[in-house]
C-alpha cells in the first residue's frame, strides 16, 4: 500500500500489526515463547514508542497475540514434518511479514520458499531485507501477484520456478475474512489441483455466536478497528462451511482443527495464563 501522505509504499497495516505482536511476546510474555520473532519488528521498523499504540497494550492483546503466535508455531511444526516427508516447496499467500525464510535456516535450507503477495509490498520486502543484510537467497522466492486484478497465484508460481508435479505445502495465515467467498474458493480450487501429497492450511473466523463470550467484545472491536483502516472483516465461517467449501474445490482429505486445540498444544502449563482468543480456527487440507 501507499502512504497518503508521504507517497512512500509502506506494508499493509495488518501485516505489521501481525509483525509487531509477534515481537510483543517475545518482549513482554514470559518463557517459553512459543515462537520467537522479532526479524518481523526489524523488518517493519515503527517509531520508537510503538508499545504505546493502543493495539499494542499487553493486557488488552493477550488472546490476539497468543492466537498469531499459535497459528505461525502450528504452520512451522505442519512444514518441519511435512519436510521430513520430502515435501520440498513452500507455498505462503500473503506472506506480508513473514520471516520463516531468516528465522528458520534449519527448515529454509531443505525447502524452497515461495512467497506471493501485492507487487508493492513485495518491491518493499525485498529492498528491507537487502537493507538489513539478509539478502534474497535463491531458495526465497517473492512472487508478485495483484490480487485485486486476478485471483490466479499458480501461474506467477510456476514462473517463479514452482514445480507443479512435486507436492507442496501451502499456507494461508489471517488472509480469508478480507476476501470474498468467491475469492476463498477461487484459492481452494487452485490448491486442490497441485500434485497428490500436497497439503494447505488456511485459517478462518469464526462467526460471533460461536466465540467464547468473553472474547466476542474483542472481535468486535477488530471489526471495527479493520473497518476504519480500510481493510474491513467480510467473510466468516462456520467449520462445516469452511470443511464444505474445501470438499467441493476437490481436496481428497479435510480437517478442521479448532482454536482451542492449539491453545491445548502450546499453552497448556503455563504460569502466566497466556492463551489464545477463541474466534480463529485452521483448515486443513491434503490433496
């Protein structure tokens, strides 16, 4: 996206929202972090006093910082065992922030990484991690793809080098509730037609009814919040809407892993109470 006022391009509000939560765990949850990344905070550089910003106060971001962190630990863990498989493409949608290709060479260095999102922000990402000495690997690949004009991600992929007869991982993290239904299908459709053993995780929203009742008063001001910057919540799912939706794109296996799984996986024990909002739950889908 564009600066209004400065004409500089910027990253998506929304990614670096994700980036500096992330870093807020790391910073102000006790050990053991679930995922440690502060790579997302360098990337997106804020001001000095970025704590201070009212979506950033600790208390009040607890469950929505835990849930960003619980989503990203569950991806990582999905394509470390799905590497050990001999699964070696990794597919992001709208990767905006995303560090995996720094922060885990262990993983990165068995895998090619695709990265595909808006051609602004892409230009942006690559000339932040040239800036900051990290570089564009040719295991890294940053594929531009304008959304807004075409809803087919295979073809940039596979100029990008993507090899569609070996199987992929592909994941899309905080992306379906700024999309349409159609929008969502369109990227199922594609996913289900990459080569057998591939798998895609996508997460999703809940609807209201469906969220504990102490976390409904925060997905509203989401909502809200997502509304007044542009980038408003238009799609929610049910799990069985969201289950349907990838049986008809024509994925020979879907799971739903519910919110509350995770926060089992990652949280249990811990002396702090940290865990995730209910509201968020993950598709999981193997062609």
């Amino acid at each position: 996206m564009v600066d209004e006022n400065t004409g500089a391009v910027v990253p998506d509000n929304t990614a670096v929202r994700v980036a500096l939560w992330r870093a807020l765990h790391v910073q102000v949850d006790a050990p053991p972090h679930v995922l440690a990344d502060e790579i997302g905070l360098r990337l997106a550089a804020p001001d000095g006093d970025w704590r201070s910003r009212p979506d950033m106060d600790p208390r009040f971001t607890s469950g929505f910082r835990a849930s960003t962190v619980a989503r990203a630990r569950f991806v990582e863990d999905l394509v470390a065992e799905q590497a050990d498989r001999g699964v070696t493409q990794y597919v992001i949608l709208g990767a905006g922030l995303d560090t995996f290709a720094q922060r885990r060479p262990d993983l990165a260095d068995r895998l090619t990484v695709f990265e595909i999102d808006q051609p602004r922000t892409q230009a942006w990402k690559r000339e932040r991690l040239v800036d900051l000495g990290y570089g564009v690997p040719d295991r890294l690949r940053l594929v531009p793809v304008d959304f807004e004009v075409s809803e087919d991600w295979r073809g940039p992929l596979v100029a990008a080098g993507f090899d569609l007869d070996r199987p992929a991982v592909v994941v899309s993290t905080g992306v379906t509730m700024y999309l349409s239904r159609a929008a969502t299908a369109a990227t199922l459709r594609q996913a289900a037609g990459l080569a057998p053993g591939s798998t895609t995780a996508m997460t999703f929203l809940l609807p209201a009814d469906l969220l504990d009742e102490a976390d409904r008063a925060g997905l509203a001001a989401s909502k809200q919040g997502a509304q007044s910057a542009g980038t408003p919540f238009v799609s929610f799912y049910t799990p069985q809407q969201m289950v349907s939706l990838a049986g008809d794109a024509g994925f020979a296996d879907v799971r739903h892993v519910p919110g509350h799984a995770l926060a089992d996986r990652y949280f249990t024990g811990r002396a702090d109470a940290l865990r995730p909002s209910s509201g968020e739950d993950i598709l999981l889908a193997t062609t």
